[in-house]
C-alpha cells in the first residue's frame, strides 16, 4: 500500500478544527481599569459579601477549555476563577500549579482546574468583585479587595477577562501585599497530567508553577494567556505504533519536544506490534507541527502535505513524498540537516485493521533546531545566585568550558548582583568589600546591589565566536527605578574576558537615597588570596597590567564617601574593558 491513499483522505480532513488546550504566555494588551460603573457591570453580591466563598457566573458564549465548552464559571472569593464545576474555595494558599508534579508547594488536597488571578487568601468580606458580560467577554474584577484578614492588610487590584476564543488575559492594578505570595496562572487536570501555564515567562515575579517569591507585587501590566496547538488532540503511543525521540515521551495534552543544534544527532525509536507494516513520515519546516483530528482514534500531528515530507521507508530517506509501507521497527539515528533555525517532526503510521480507517499513529516528535541555542534565563530572584552548565541544554556553539585565571570550568555561578564565579556560588553578597574580592571565590563584573528581580532581566547566550556572554539588560539598583543598568560579561575561547557596554551603568544613587559601594573589574580570589595593590583607573584608550599573578584589576566605589570610579563610570566614556591573559595566569587590560 502506498501512503499516496492516505494522503487523499488527510487532504480532506486538514482542514477540521482541533480542539485547543495548553497555552501560551505573553504581555497583556490592556491595563487593568475598574469595571464599576461601566453600563451592563454587576457586582458578584455572595462572593463579596463573604470570605471563602464560591459563587457561579453564567456565561452567554460557550468558553473552550481543554476540550470543553463552558457555559459557567465559578467565581472563588480567593483571586481564582473555577473551570471544572467545582465549588472548592481553595482556602488559604497560593497553591502552586503544578499541585506539586514538578515539585511545586504547597500543593491543594485535590487538583482543581483553575484560572488564578491573583490567587491566595483574600477577604473580599463588604468588598467590591464585579462581572461585565459582553456577549464575546467576560470580565472578573476584583477592585480593591484585602488579603485575610481584612483592610488593614494591604489590597488587591486584579481582574480577568474570558474570550469566546479562548484567550484569558490577566491584568494587575495596584497590588499591595502586605507579604503575601500568590499565584497567577491556568492550571487542569487532565487524565492524571497537570497541564499549567505560570505567569513567569512574561512577569519575571512568578516562577515555573506560578508563584510570586517573597510576596513581590506584579512590576508588569498583567499577561495574556492565548490557546496553543495540542491539548485533547494529541495522539498517543500505542503497542500498534510507538514513535519516540531519543526517549522522550508525550501524552495526550504534550506532544513529544526537544531542542537540538545544527549538526546534532538524534535517535528516532520506531516500535509496534511484530510483523506490522509501517513508515515514519518526516517534516522539517519553518514552522511546528500541524496539529488536525483525522477520524476517530487517530490525530494526525504533522503536515503530510508539507513539501518537505519525506519517509525514512525503512530506514533510506526517500524524499519522492510517499510512504511505502514495510516492516519497520528499530531506532533509526539521524544527523540534523545544515542550516535553520526550523522544526523537525516525525510520526510513525503502521497498518490496524482494528481501527475504523484501518491505520494507527503515533504521537507525534517534535525537534526545534536552533543555530546559536536559544540561550538561558539567568537569575531572576533578588540577591540569589543560579548555577549554569555550559554545556547544558540552551547552547549551540559554546566551546563548552571557560578559561579563568588558568584553570578551565564547565559550569559558572552567576549573581543578579553583576559578577560572575566559577568554583564556587559568590553567595547572595550584594555589598561588595575589598576583603570579600581578596577572598572567596574567584570573580569577575560590576558588583553591586541589582534587583532583576524588579525589573529587567539577565541572559546567558552564545557569542559569534563560540563564547558565552551574559546581559544584564535594564536592571534597576536596589529599590530604586531609577537609573537602570544594561551592561554584559563576554568570555571568548580564546581566553580573553570582557566587560562589554558600560556606558549603560547608572551611576549610583548616592548615600542619601540608599547608594552602595561598588566593585568593576575581575579578582583570582581562592583559598590563598588575591593581591590587592590598590585601584586602577580605567579609561578609554588606556592599558595596564597586575603588579603580581595574584593581583586583582579593579576600581572601587564607596558609597560613604562618593569616591572611585572617576574615570570610567561616574559618568565616562569608558564602554569596554578587554581582560588579555598575559601568560602567567594574569591580565592585562585594554580599555575602549
């Protein structure tokens, strides 16, 4: 049999609907803006009237949710909006997303499918929450409600609005939170996987199951939750056919996904029942997978019709566009092509006379090759340090070690605070000392008191040359908005270290508003010590050297006197540091 047959009846079900389920997380489009007074609003009378109670809002539109269409919402007195019927008042928590899948707390008695707002334990008892129906919408506002127990607790301004398409966007007013965490975010129970979508890729407060850390306010407008391909309408393994790559498994709401580099290699493990006909059919495209419901029992998640379809026909890439059906268990390696960024996809077909159209299909594999690596999330928690592989998932081509002060390392510590370690973590230090440089772990940036945590963020990525460069980009000082910082750290294979864009450091704030000291330049610390033989001025067009292999490179700000860093940062025109190794495990500095 050739895949030519199939081929017709796919054409003519690739245009019926899938259904949408998981989502995806971007900027709200709009600000938060009270609904009180607006022509057709209503105030929810039981949710505030009460704390801990749950109240059901009629919808006049069908909202689809994982697969089904909701004529009613339950509005919970929490901050959350109930998705599956349930009355629960999800008392007295932020209760994480995931219900604990991945290791999220603290995680509720059962898992109930949710939209939470701002979800914790909020008294809206003699409070405002108010609903506008406008036939294509809803909106669920909760306007100027107090967390428990009662006003002299801070306030929430928050609110959601339901879109017959099933968008959900989230926006924040002003929100004071009296230490509270919460959480924001979609979560749904769905055969057993908890399928959640946090906050945190847009608002940089929220972490991966939707929490806020240290009961931090949203420094964002809100975000817009939009339906993404995949849900209820993908397929999975069966014994008949089961298609996985290099091990990676889906289910039925998430489809098989890796990242990969151009050159990697990758395994595609075939499997079905013994003796059964199969083919593999094989995508690479700009874009994903195709996500449409073919006939009952089996979902077709790639575009069979795309031009770059090919068949591996039992093992050979055969690229005429036909699936010629043969024997075909096995894992099959495969080199990913030159070129990209794009998306692979596979998925195996095999012969079942059991099913109705007389086929089964795999899941679906999907392979994101990028060029550079899509590169990773540096620290976003104030004062807190995250540990970075540099040969870990997220780098392309990274020469997968960094040389510093002579010793080579495969991973690196990076602060939210501007400096960089590699032995070991440089701790949550915000104020840089002297003796401190002298002495822990090796070190190298603008060290000072940088909050990312409310604002901006830090990047890791590859360079052209095959290094690593980390940003910090639009960073404010500690609890102060302003002036912000854009500045990076870039290491070459070649050795060479870099302070990279130091024009976009502010200048510190200043004693009376709460400035602090500051340290610009690199130390070889350790268990012996560096040397310090004072500060040097750095300076476009200047260069320099260490008095000795243990010196540190460095300038100095204190901020009790308002002294150093005169001629590079307070203000100067100073915007690049190149750190040469001198070969005797030191620096030489060239400023530009």
């Amino acid at each position: 049999m050739r895949f030519s047959s199939l081929a017709i009846t796919l054409a003519i079900v690739l245009s019926a609907p899938g259904a949408l389920a998981q989502y995806t997380a971007g900027p709200a489009t709009a600000p938060y803006a009270s609904i009180q007074g607006v022509p057709g609003a209503a105030q929810l009378l039981i949710v505030s009237g009460c704390d801990d109670c749950v109240e059901t809002v009629p919808l006049s539109f069908a909202f689809p949710w994982f697969g089904t269409n909701l004529t009613s919402v339950n509005v919970c007195s929490n901050g959350a909006i109930i998705m599956d019927g349930n009355t629960a008042s999800l008392c007295c928590s932020a209760w994480a997303l995931d219900n604990g899948q991945i290791g999220g707390t603290p995680v509720y008695a059962q898992q109930v499918d949710r939209i939470s707002v701002a979800q914790e334990d909020l008294d809206p008892a003699g409070m405002n929450v108010w609903m506008l129906d406008t036939g294509v919408s809803i909106i669920i506002s909760f306007e100027a409600v107090s967390w428990f127990p009662g006003p002299t607790t801070g306030s929430v301004e928050a609110q959601v609005e339901l879109f017959a398409n099933g968008v959900i966007e989230v926006r924040f007013g002003t929100i004071v939170t009296a230490g509270n965490n919460f959480v924001c975010g979609t979560s749904s129970d769905q055969g057993g996987t908890v399928v959640f979508t946090s906050a945190g890729s847009v608002l940089p407060e929220f972490n991966a199951v939707g929490q806020t850390t240290g009961g931090i306010a949203p420094q964002n407008t809100g975000v817009l939750f939009q339906p993404s391909a995949g849900g209820n309408a993908w397929q999975t393994n069966s014994a008949v056919s089961s298609l996985d790559i290099d091990g990676l498994q889906g289910n039925a709401y998430v489809g098989a996904q890796t990242t990969t580099c151009v050159g990697g290699a990758h395994t595609l493990n075939s499997a079905s029942t013994p003796g059964t006909p199969t083919d593999i059919a094989v995508v690479f495209a700009a874009t994903g997978p195709t996500m449409v419901l073919s006939s009952p029992n089996n979902v077709v998640n790639i575009d069979v019709l795309h031009p770059t379809m090919f068949s591996f026909n039992g093992g050979v890439p055969n690229f005429a566009g036909l699936l010629n059906l043969v024997p075909h268990p096995g894992a099959f390696s495969f080199p990913v092509p030159t070129g990209g960024p794009f998306v692979g996809s596979a998925q195996q077909l095999a012969i079942d006379p059991s099913n109705a159209d007389g086929y089964a299909l795999s899941q679906a594999s999907q392979l994101d090759v990028t060029v550079g690596g899509p590169g990773v999330a540096g620290p976003t928690a104030d004062d807190t340090p995250i540990q970075i592989s540099l040969t870990g998932t997220g780098f392309c081509s990274g020469a997968g070690s960094i040389a510093f002060y002579g010793t080579t390392y495969t991973q690196m510590w990076i602060s939210p605070n501007g400096r960089v370690a590699f032995s070991a973590s440089p701790g949550i230090d915000y104020t840089p000392t002297l003796a401190e440089a002298l002495s822990q772990t090796e070190i190298v940036g603008y060290w000072t008191d940088l909050s990312p945590n409310a604002g901006g963020n830090v990047t890791v990525t590859n360079t052209a040359t095959s290094g690593y460069r980390i940003d910090w980009s639009g960073v404010p000082y500690f609890a102060t908005p302003a002036p912000l910082n854009s500045f990076a750290i870039e290491f070459d294979p070649s050795g060479v270290v870099t302070l990279d864009g130091l024009t976009g450091i502010g200048p510190q704030p200043g004693v009376a508003i709460g400035g602090d000291d500051a340290f610009l330049g690199m130390s070889p610390g350790g268990p012996g010590g560096a040397t310090d033989d004072g500060p040097t001025t750095f300076g476009a067009g200047l260069a320099g050297g260490p008095v000795n292999a243990a010196s540190m490179l460095y300038d100095f700000y204190s901020a009790s006197t308002g002294a150093g860093l005169s001629g590079s940062l307070l203000p100067g025109t100073l915007n690049r540091i190149d750190f040469v190794p001198s070969g005797l495990n030191n620096y030489l500095w060239i400023g530009l």
